[in-house]
C-alpha cells in the first residue's frame, strides 16, 4: 500500500471532492437553532419580563443586555443635502462645502456625517482637475503632432 492510498486522518474524501457535492439544501435550518428555538417558544414573554425586571432593579448587565437588543445598532442612514447645484468647478466645491458646514451647524447632520461628505466633494473635485488635465494634454499632443 502507497502513501497516495492511505487516506489521510480528518481528509477522507480526495482534494476537489466533497461527501456532499450538492451542498446544504437551501433553507434548511441549523439543529441546534431549532432546537433553542422550541426550547424558547411560548416562554420569549415571560424571559424578556424577567430580564426589563432585572434592568429594573438595577442589574447593569440586564440592562446592558436589553439595550443591545431592543436598540439595533447604529447604521448610516441615508440623508438628503441640498449641495446648491451640481459641482462642476472648484468654485462649485467651494459653495457645496458651505452648505455642508451650514447644515452641520444647523445640527442637521452631525459632524461624522459633514466629514464624509466632504470627503466626497474633495474627491469629486481631484476627478474634475483629472479630467481637466487629460483633455489639456490631449490639446497640447494634438498640437505638437500638427
């Protein structure tokens, strides 16, 4: 017997082969999921009472726990802006960074939020000088092979 032949611990099926080549069935559930879910069924109520109780009475790791599940966490969100007009020129830029700072300021947006979009704009305004600076060089080429 060859070394090739003897499957080895914890690799029984040959690389490129799988004991299972159709996969898991889509939507099948994990067991143990299923199981803690019957486990819980008719029971969610009363836990979640006893654990508001609990934060109630000062307990900081139930209220921990019932903020982190009651509250989703933080995600961005969407958000409209009026930027004044497109940005087509730095003095475009210059205006819709105003307006970001006066909507910032206005507590419309937070600074996290006013940071990003002016990250944006910043980066917005570098396309428009690339772009610039393409067509002047495709003006000056032509130029020169004339």
């Amino acid at each position: 017997m060859t070394e090739s032949d003897v499957l080895v611990r914890g690799r029984p099926f040959e690389p490129g082969q799988s004991g299972n080549p159709n996969g898991r069935p889509k939507g099948s559930r994990n067991a143990v999921t299923l199981l803690a879910e019957s486990l819980l069924d008719g029971e969610a109520e009363a836990i979640i009472r006893k654990l508001v109780e609990k934060a109630l009475d000062g307990n900081s790791s139930a209220m921990r726990l019932a903020l982190e599940r009651m509250l989703p966490p933080k995600r961005h969100r969407a958000m409209t802006i009026d930027l004044e007009g497109e940005i087509n020129t730095p003095a475009d830029a210059a205006r819709a960074s105003a307006a970001v700072l006066t909507a910032c300021a206005k507590g419309e947006i937070s600074s996290e939020e006013a940071t990003q979009i002016m990250d944006v704009i910043a980066t917005h305004v570098k396309l428009l000088d690339s772009a610039e600076l393409a067509e002047r060089l495709a003006a000056l080429e032509k130029l020169v092979q004339k």
